[in-house]
C-alpha cells in the first residue's frame, strides 16, 4: 500500500514538471518580468526629455484654504424673556434693524406703567410746590404793604413826639401827656419792627417754596427718565439685527426663555467673503499685501479667478508652524459659502529673463538638486541651483547654459552615462508651458511633478539555434 503511495507522489511531481518545461521553455516565453525599467547592454531608458527655457519665470505656492463670512455675529438678547415668535430661518436674508425675534413684554410692561404713575406723582407734587411758591410770593406784597404803613404811622409819630417834647421842655403840656406820646410811639416802632420780622419770615417761605419746586422738577426730570428707560427696556423685547447678512443658524427655537448673553441666531455677511490659507513659514516672507493668488474652487464647476492678498497675519502659529495669509474678494452670486475649501495659488516673485526646466526635471537629495543634461544621448548628472518655482516650472540660477536637453521624466535609475531615449516627444519648452497655461491645474505647494510610468521595454527577440532550439534556455 505504502509503494502505491510513493509511485503516485512521483507521478504527480514528474507530470508538474513536464508542464513547466513546455509552458516556460519550449513555448518561447521568458521566465522573468521584463517590464522592469532594469536595463543592460546597449539597450537605453526610456525617458521624456525637454529644452531648457529662457523667457519669464514666475513663482508660486499653492495651498489648501477655506472660505470665512466676511463678518459673523451671534445675535443676543438684551432681557430676559421667552421667545414669542421668531420671523426668521437659515438662508433668509436681513438688513439692519430688521426684527428677528420677540419676547413676552409682560412683565416690562407694568414696569412702563409703574414708571408713569410716578411721574404723574412727581408732576402733582409740582403743581402744588409751584402754588406754594406763588402763595409765599403773595405773602410777601402783603407783608410789605403792612410794614410800608407801619413804616408812615412811625414817621408821623417821631414828628409827634419831638413837638410832644418841645412842648413839654417849654411848660406848655403836662408830663403826662408827654409820656401817652412817648408810649404810642414806642409801640408804633415795635408794630414796625414786627413788620419786618414777617416780612422777612415771608421772603423765607417763598425762598423754601421756590427750592421744593426745583426739587420738584428734579424728581419730574427723574420720573421722566425712568419712564423712558423703562419704555426702551420694553422695546428690547423686539431683538433687531445689527448688520446686512443671512441667517446661518438658529441656536435657540421659540418658547425658550433666553436671559442676557445667551446667543439666538447667528448671522454672517457673504456678499464678500474672506479666503484664508495656512501658509507655511517658509513661504510665508515671499508672500505679501498686494500679491496676486489664483483661486480654483472644486466640485461646483465654477472657473478659476484671480485675487490679491490683502492681509497676512502678523504672527506663526507655534504647532503648525503656519501664518494666515487672506484674501478678501466679492461673493457675486455667492458662489463662495463659508466653510468651503479653495486652492489658492500665490505669487511669490515674477523674473522677465531666465533659464527654467519643466519641475520633474529636478531631482532633490540631501538638500542638493541635479538635473540630468542629455547629449549624444547619453546623460551626465548635473548640480543645479533652483530659484523661483510653479506647479510647472523651476528656474536655475546656475548650472545650465541654456542649449541643453534634460530628462523631464523617467530619471529614476539613471547613472552617468547611461544611454536613453526619447519616448516621450520632446516638447520645446515654450510650448510646453503655453499648454499648461492653457489647462491650469492647482497642485499641492511644494509637491513636484509625478514622473510618467516607465515605458516597458520589449524584450529582445530570442535567436533560436541549432544548439540551441529553445532559444537558450536550459532544461
């Protein structure tokens, strides 16, 4: 039984055998991949090569942003109260001093009344301070009349008593007549003095009368004010908004009772909106107020448009090591909507003459750049110093003359010499940019060119032999 076994197992490893000689030698196929870019001998590498540029060279980064209302407010309730009614939803339009809500005004009402009737009290109270006053002043005419008579009947009675005593110095009157004149006129100068005292005491009344009145008119003007606090307070039940804009959210919903501070609508301003972009801090010194940016929208089909900065914030966030750069732009049509992301291209610097390679043809390593110089078609490295860049091109500043030919794309792999073909087309150089220019696309900054897949090279055919007829292959 055991033999059985063994001589079936043989069977089956002679039979896999067989078919692998005829599936990889004696049908022709190779055993390896031969679409690997590893070549040798006199076979070249296949690459795309373009000329070396001289004309205008602009740089620029390219970085992700969103787009922010160009304001944002929060609505807040100025009294407490519960929500009656709000008129407005998200995505409805407001123009200043419209009413967005209302509260119940209950209870600031009564404070309205409460606040008349005291000023109804105050006027009241007025009314009689102002009769007093003019009873005090009429006291006073009286008074004065009084003491104007009193003031004669003295004078007639000083006559009387200087002829009283003239008479009596001179034997013509008694003594006793002499002293009922002195007496009557005594009692005439006291009648006259009590007729200043009340006079005096009058002038007082009236100077008391005329300072309740002021006090009187104070507490109206007191009242007054009251009232029209209380009458603005009411009408803080009606909340109003600030500025131009939409309803973005709605924070709280009617029946809510809301106290000050507590935010009920949200509201932003998008007739012109603000494009914002981190920028990182090595771009961010090339980057400045006036710069010109390209703006590139996805997903809603509208083209590209030009912008400029107009702010770059003042400070680099420590973690991200980013600065804010933005850009302020009309929102015709609101094509933009807060929270939206954008592409936004920046200007770095524009040179009118110089040298510049299609951006795949640099290649970076240990902070060095090298180009590969096509001649004879054969490649030699070349080190380069690159200035200004774009999603498409990179200027060198030293390195290149100018007449050469370089490896676009496929310059993974080469050596110093290795021998290379075009399988590419060479483009010039200017027509090469003018179809960028004419189909734009917005890549990540700093992110070079993708190279182009590696074109597999064909195998060459295999020479079958007499020795040989399988074409070389060993059994």
């Amino acid at each position: 039984m055991m033999t059985m076994k063994k001589f079936a197992v043989l069977v089956v490893v002679a039979a896999a055998g067989v078919w692998a000689y005829y599936a990889n030698v004696a049908s022709g196929r190779p055993t390896m991949d031969t679409n690997m870019r590893v070549t040798s001998g006199n076979t070249p590498f296949p690459v795309t090569l373009a000329q070396v540029e001289r004309g205008p060279v602009s740089g620029n980064v390219v970085y992700t942003g969103t787009v922010q209302a160009f304001t944002e407010e929060d609505v807040y309730p100025r009294v407490t109260g519960r929500i009656v009614e709000m008129p407005v939803y998200p995505g409805d339009a407001i123009r200043p001093g419209q009413v967005v809500a209302r509260l119940d005004d209950v209870e600031l009402s009564s404070r309205v009344r409460e606040a008349e009737a005291m000023l109804a009290t105050s006027r009241a109270n007025q009314a009689q301070m102002e009769a007093d006053a003019v009873a005090a002043h009429h006291g006073i005419i009286q008074m004065e009349r009084e003491l104007a008579m009193v003031e004669s009947e003295a004078t007639y009675w000083r006559g009387v008593i200087a002829r009283t005593e003239r008479l009596f110095n001179s034997g013509a009157v008694s003594r006793q007549e002499y002293e009922n004149d002195r007496s009557m006129a005594a009692s005439i100068e006291a009648k006259r003095e009590a007729a200043r005292a009340k006079l005096e005491q009058a002038r007082a009344m009236e100077a008391s009368a005329r300072k309740k009145l002021s006090a009187a008119g104070s507490m109206i003007a007191q009242g007054e004010a009251a009232l029209r606090t209380a009458e603005v307070v009411r009408g803080y039940v009606n909340i109003v908004s600030p500025t131009t804009g939409y309803v973005v959210k709605r924070q709280v919903a009617p029946g809510v009772l809301v106290q000050p501070g507590m935010a009920i609508l949200k509201i932003a301003q998008i007739d012109k909106v603000r494009l914002q972009a981190n920028v990182g801090e090595r771009d961010l010194p090339l980057v400045r107020v006036g710069s010109p940016v390209m703006v590139a929208t996805t997903g809603n089909g509208h083209p590209p448009f030009r912008a400029r900065v107009t702010s770059v914030f003042p400070f680099v966030d420590q973690g991200a090591r980013t600065g804010v750069v933005e850009a302020v732009v009309e929102n015709n049509g609101r094509r933009l909507l807060p929270g939206q992301y954008v592409q936004m291209q920046f200007v770095t610097g524009e040179r009118a003459d110089a040298l510049s390679v299609p951006r795949g043809a640099v290649a970076r390593m240990g902070g060095k750049a090298t180009v590969w110089v096509v001649k004879d078609s054969r490649v030699e490295p070349r080190e380069v110093v690159t200035g200004l860049e774009n999603p498409e091109r990179v200027e060198i500043m030293t390195g290149l003359a100018g007449d050469e030919r370089v490896v676009a794309r496929g310059h993974e792999g080469l050596y110093a010499g290795a021998h290379v073909s075009d399988v590419g087309g060479s483009v010039p150089a200017r027509q090469e940019r003018d179809v960028n220019q004419a189909m734009p696309e917005m890549k990540d900054a700093g992110r070079a060119e993708k190279p182009a897949a590696p074109v597999p090279v064909q195998p060459e055919p295999v020479k079958k032999s007499k020795e040989n007829p399988h074409g070389g292959h060993g059994g």
